[in-house]
C-alpha cells in the first residue's frame, strides 16, 4: 500500500506539473488532480494548495475538497468549508450533503446532522438512499436511536449501509436484543450481511453469552464467502470476551497464512482478558518470531497488562520494556500508560521510581498517566508523594475522577490529616462524587480512621448502595471501633435490602467478631458462609479465623483451623499466627511458625522482629541474639516505626529515636517532666498515699 501510495505521489506531481505549464482553463483535470492529492500521503495540504490554483472552479471542486477534508478527520475544517459552500448555493447535493452528514457522523454532531436534514428536505434529497443513509449513521453514532429509527423507517428504499449504521448504533448502545431482531430482519429482507454487519454484532457479545457467539458464527460460517479478515479477527476477540478461549484458537488456526498483525493482536488479547499471562508471553514471543509483522501499541499493552498481574518482579516487564524502547513505542501515551501501571503493581517500592521515569517521558499525559501514579503511590504507601501529586494535578488543571479522589482520601487516611480529608471531601462534593463506591467508601476509611464514626456513617447513608462496596467499608469502620452490635444490624439490613454480598463482606464480619471476643459468633460465620450465602472460603478469611482463636489465646483451634485449609497457607496466615504466640508466650508454636514463615518470605524482617522481641520478652537472650545474627547475616534491618500528630493544620511526623523535629529539646522537655509526674504517681500508690491538691501531687 505504501508502494502503492509513492507511485500516486509521483504521478500527481506529474500532472501537477503539466497541468501549470499548459495553463488548462478546463476544471476537470484539476478536480481529478485534486482528487488524486486527496488519497495521497501529501493528502489535505497538497489538495488544498491545488484547490487555489484551479482557474475556473466548480461543484465538483469543492466536493472533491470537502471529501478530502473528511477522509483526512478533518471535521471543523470541513464544517467551516461545508457553510461556504452553503452560501454559495452549492451544498444542497447528494455529494456535499453525504460529506457532510459523514463528518457530522464523526464528530458526534447530531445538531448539524439535523440542520442538514432540514437542508435535504428543501432540495427533494431526503427520500435519497445515500443521504439518508448518512444521516441514519449520524443519528445512530450520537446515540440518538430513536431519530436514527424514525430515519430508517421512513426510507422508501434501503441498502445495506442503512442496515449496517442502524445495528451498530444499536450494539455500540449495549441493546443485543434490538441488534440481533434487525440483523434477522435484515435476512427477511433478502440482503446478505457483509463484514460491517457482522463487525457490529460481534461488538454485542459480552459475558458468559456464548449460546448468542456460537449463533453468530453459525452465520458467519453461512456467509463466508462474502466476509474476510475482519470478521475473523473481531471472532478471536468476541469468543474471548464469553471465556471460549478454545474457540478464538480455533479461528485464529483456521485462518493460516493470512493473518495479519490484527489476528495476532486479537489472540494475544484474548489470552490476556482471561488471565493467562504465561500463555500470553509465550504467544507473544511466537508473534515476533512467525508474524512477520513487528508489534505495535496494541501487541504491547496487551502483554504488558499480563507482566506481574499478581504483584511479583520476574524480570519479563523490563524484557517487554526494552523491546518498546527498541520499537519507538516509549513516548506513545497507551503503552507507557500501561508500563506505569505494570510498575506501580509491583510489591516493590522501588519500582515507583522507575513508574515516574516512565510518566516523566511522556510528552501527552492524560488522565490515565496521573492517577496510574497517584494511585500507584498511595498503594505503596508513600502518602505524602501520592497527597504532592494530587495537589499537582489540581494545579495542572486535570480531571480530577473517582480513582484520584479515592486515593487522596486514602493517604490522607494513612496521614491522619483529618482537615486535608475534609478538604478533599468538599471537592468530591463539588465535583459530583459523594455517591461514588469507591469514594465513599474512601470518605468512610478515613473517618472511621480517624474516630469520627458519625461522620463515616453520614457518608455511607449519601453513598449509592446497589453495590457491597460502601456497605463493606462500614462494616470494617464499625470493626475497628469494637462495635459488633453495628456490624450485626448492618448486616441484617443487608440481606433484607438483598444486597450483593461479597467474601469482603465475611472478611468484615469476622474481624468485627474477633475485635469483640465474640468468638463463637465469628467461628459460626467462618463454618457457614460456603454452605449458607454461597461465599467459598478464602486466605483472607482464615487469617481473619485465625486471629479470631489468637486473640482469645485458643491457639490449638487456630493451628487446627490451618491444619485444616484446603491449600498451602501464605504468609499472611502464619504471620497473624506468629502474632498471637507472642501476646499469649507460646514460645514452642511460635518457633514452629517461625520455620514456615523463614521458607515462605525468608527477606520479611517482621517475622525476625517479632521473634527476637518475643525471646527477650521471655529472657531467652541467645535465642535473641541467634535471631539477631541471621537477620545481619540476610541483611536485614527492621523498619522503624512513624507517628503523626495534627496540630494547628499542621502534621508533625516522628519517626522512632527521631531528632530531627525542629522542636525536639522543647518535646523532650515535656517528656521528662511527664515522666517525673509518673515516677511521683507510682511512688504515691506504693505509699498509698496519693493525694491531689491544689498546690501539687501527692505532698
């Protein structure tokens, strides 16, 4: 094609050329020029500097410029030129108006669709199969179906454009009933479907509807003489989109050599939208060798989506990273999009830096690219980059969504800066956001985080409720306040509102039973939520079990609940019971546990600290120091702990044996003093003699 192009270039140039030196009056030849620049690489600029030099315009001249203005996307360009015309008497045509109603169809502009309408019908055009058609398309790209119908129907004469431009309105709507009662229709009507007509059918499979594919590719199978590539391909993707993975390999294997890099980029999707992110790489390595096609955007944010999904560096993202950098691809928005979230997924902390090299090179950062990295920097924790990046959004004048106002709340959360929150919420509230899930359930997080229940509740009331997402978060706020009495009527209004109910929800219920001792009610939740609600068990609820028995200090049941799990425990499982041990002493579990911990996350420093303080709690200084050697010899440090403190609108953060606060003597000043009215206070009870006064403590 591109060959194909070059020769035309060359032969218009040509004609160009001769056209000028023999000074030809005549229009045709300069229209036919004309034309020929349009379908061009020189395209627009050259058609339009040919438009200027033609001696004795006409219709077709500015037809052919108009034409050349639409096939280039250039919509205001061609509406500015299509008014011209207009005032020149030379827009009511069947040429003009099709141009016209096909720009409208583009930029989504139903008013000029309308205005041209009314234009038709005052030039006798409106009953015209091609002008109709355009304007049945407009209508039904904008939406707007019931105008699109109203057109269809009072067509005095149909093709299969006018069929085609009414099922994709229809399945670009998500209304599978209305497209597939036309697409029978049309058979009825004795039209053959062609590749447009199944292209737009396949967009209306969606979900598990795979009765409705199979439908489909009975009828493709019917017309496939008629059909190519095109509909293949949007197979391979469609059969994915209802999980039968087994029938897009079927496709794709059936069409042999001529797949083209769409078939390949179809597979290589389809194996990523099920989550098979082995069998994608090993696709996509097959792609380069056999396709002959270098990948493009699509090829690579497909298979960057399936690099660490589950949050694990395994080398291959950098691999893909590099072959984008070898591509040319790094500065395109939708793959670096897609390499910033892939970073940001990953469980180190240290992959945000290479996350923010990546969004520091991109020259368009849209909406996408700022709350990858927002969100990404919240996740892991770094709340004071992730609260500066929201704020500079807010500078920058981006869109501020759902996902950037949830995770602002939730570093706020994390900040303990309650006047920031309430902040925040003023803007959610501006914005139009209060009933979001995800906000909502971030407004309720930081409320409850803060010990201002009442508050969280009034946001979940303001919350939209058809989902778990907002009932799950009061549910956990009530939890960590101790409120199992809250949590329990919570639930019940729940079920008699026939919520959906999720295992979140059961995660939430348990932790409120295990936060209250009520251990009985939480181990009958843990037994009955498979056979009850038809929630199966996961990892997340049997650590909730097991830090239900340990709280309780019934350790046996909480080995025995683990003992029990029908797949190996995580690391989450034997760290909650690790914790347990030490409240409760039991040094001989909790080496035991310990042992399993040193396999699953040998480089988790947690499991050491927690051992080595649970020995020198007990006096057992060489264990202790056992502990403490291998933890050097792994290079090991523990992690030391943070405070916040709000004072004034002001956060002051600590971190432990911390003096770089700028009022450190004066805090440590404060400190002593305290802790000689508590040495005076223990001193008093020990006489028991303590007396209050108003000249002092304890005389």
């Amino acid at each position: 094609m591109r060959h194909r192009h070059h020769h035309l270039t060359i032969s218009a140039a040509r004609s160009h050329a001769s056209l000028l030196k023999s000074g030809v009056a005549s229009p045709t030849p300069w229209n036919q020029l004309l034309t020929a620049y349009s379908l061009s690489p020189a395209g627009l600029a050259a058609a339009r500097r040919v438009f200027d030099e033609v001696p004795r315009r006409d219709a077709v001249s500015w037809n052919a410029l108009l034409a050349a203005n639409v096939a280039s996307g250039a919509n205001p360009e061609a509406w500015r030129l299509l008014r011209t015309m207009h005032s020149r008497g030379l827009a009511a045509n069947t040429f003009a108006l099709g141009s016209g109603l096909r720009s409208a169809a583009a930029g989504r502009r139903p008013a000029l669709g309308a205005q041209l309408q009314s234009l038709a019908l005052k030039s006798g055009l409106v009953n015209n199969v091609f002008a109709a058609s355009a304007l049945l398309d407009v209508y039904a790209k904008c939406g707007r179906l019931r105008d699109a119908r109203r057109v269809f129907d009072g067509m005095p004469e149909r093709n299969a454009v006018s069929w085609n431009a009414l099922i994709a309105g229809y399945a670009e709507s998500g209304e599978t009933a209305p497209t597939l009662e036309l697409f029978l229709e049309m058979e009825r009507e004795g039209l053959v479907p062609d590749e447009a007509t199944f292209a737009s059918l396949l967009t209306a499979v969606e979900g598990p509807s795979c009765f409705l594919m199979h439908q489909l590719h009975g009828k493709i199978v019917k017309y496939g003489s008629a059909l190519g590539l095109t509909v293949f391909n949007a197979a391979i993707t469609a059969y994915s989109q209802c999980g039968a993975l087994e029938d897009s390999r079927r496709i794709f294997d059936g069409i042999g050599d001529i797949r083209d890099l769409i078939s390949w980029n179809a597979m290589l999707g389809a194996y990523t939208h099920n989550g098979m992110d082995d069998e994608a790489m090993k696709f996509f390595v097959r792609m380069m060798q056999e396709s002959g096609a270098h990948p493009d955007m699509y090829s690579f944010t497909s298979i960057i989506s399936s690099c660490s999904e589950h949050g694990r560096d395994d080398h291959r993202g950098r691999v893909i990273h590099g072959l984008v950098i070898k591509s040319g691809l790094e500065g395109v928005t939708p793959v670096c999009n897609a390499l910033i979230a892939m970073y940001a997924r990953y469980n180190e902390n240290c992959m945000m830096e290479d996350a923010y090299k990546c969004f520091d090179s991109l020259v368009l950062k849209d909406t996408v690219s700022w709350n990858s990295m927002l969100t990404g920097y919240s996740q892991h924790g770094f709340n004071a980059d992730a609260l500066r990046f929201f704020r500079c959004m807010r500078s920058e004048n981006i869109r501020i969504d759902e996902y950037a106002f949830s995770a602002a709340l939730r570093s706020s959360s994390e900040l303990a800066v309650l006047q920031l929150g309430k902040q925040i919420h003023g803007l959610v509230i501006h914005s139009g956001f209060s009933s979001n899930d995800f906000v909502s359930s971030s407004l309720i997080f930081m409320y409850s985080k803060s010990g201002i229940i009442d508050d969280a509740r009034q946001s979940f009331e303001e919350a939209d409720k058809s989902s778990s997402v907002p009932w799950n978060a009061m549910i956990f706020g009530y939890a960590q306040h101790g409120q199992a009495q809250n949590v329990d009527i919570l639930f019940n209004e729940m079920l008699r509102r026939k919520a959906p109910l999720d295992h979140i929800t059961f995660v939430g219920l348990i932790t409120s039973c295990s936060h209250a001792g009520l251990v009985d009610e939480g181990s009958e939740i843990l037994n009955t939520m498979g056979t009850k609600y038809g929630i199966p068990l996961r990892m997340e609820h049997y650590a909730c079990g097991v830090d239900l028995y340990g709280r309780a200090g019934q350790l046996d049941r909480a080995k025995e609940l683990i003992d029990s799990m029908p797949f190996e425990p995580d690391a989450m499982v034997w760290m909650t019971l690790l914790g347990a041990c030490r409240i409760h002493g039991n040094v001989e579990l909790a080496s035991d546990v310990a042992s399993h911990l040193f396999v699953a996350e040998p480089r988790q420093h947690s499991t050491y600290v927690l051992l080595s303080s649970m020995y020198s709690g007990l006096g057992m200084w060489n264990d202790r120091a056992t502990v403490q050697r291998v933890m050097k010899k792994r290079g090991l440090n523990k992690v030391p702990g943070w405070s916040w403190i709000e004072v004034k609108n002001e956060v002051h953060s600590f971190n432990a044996e911390d003096k770089s606060h700028p009022k450190m003597d004066e805090i440590y000043e404060i400190l002593r003093v305290l802790l000689q009215v508590e040495q005076m206070l223990s001193y008093c009870e020990d006489e028991d003699n303590i007396m209050i006064t108003s000249s002092g403590i304890c005389p």
